[in-house]
C-alpha cells in the first residue's frame, strides 16, 4: 500500500487531482490511518499499489483528448 505522499510524488499528480479523482470515483477512497511517523500528518490516507496504474491509464487517456 502507498499513502497518498508517495502516490503523488510517484505519478505527478498535485493533491487537487488525487482528491478529484477520488470525488469522481476513478479512485477507491482511501483507507485512512494514524500515522507512526512525528512529521506534521497525524492521519494519512493509503491506497492500493493499483492506484499508480489507474492513473497512469487516466493520464494517458487525457494525452489522447479524452476528458
């Protein structure tokens, strides 16, 4: 599973895109936990390792006019 940092960094998308595509249901939501670590988030969201593919596909597909 990713959280939603290393989704973001891994596909380029902002954080805008990632809760839109989430919104719009091109996501799963995801599954929310408290974080271990004592950065600033104390809950992150974690998706599916599948989650980097989809977007992919969303990307590419946009590349090709589609909205």
């Amino acid at each position: 599973m990713l959280n939603s940092k290393q989704l973001i960094e891994m596909t380029g998308i902002s954080r805008a895109t990632l809760n839109n595509y989430v919104a719009l249901g091109i996501l799963p939501s995801p599954i929310v936990k408290t974080s271990d670590n004592e950065g600033r988030a104390t809950r992150l969201g974690y998706f599916e390792d599948e989650a980097i593919d989809r977007i992919n596909r969303v990307k590419q597909m946009k590349k090709q006019g589609l909205t």
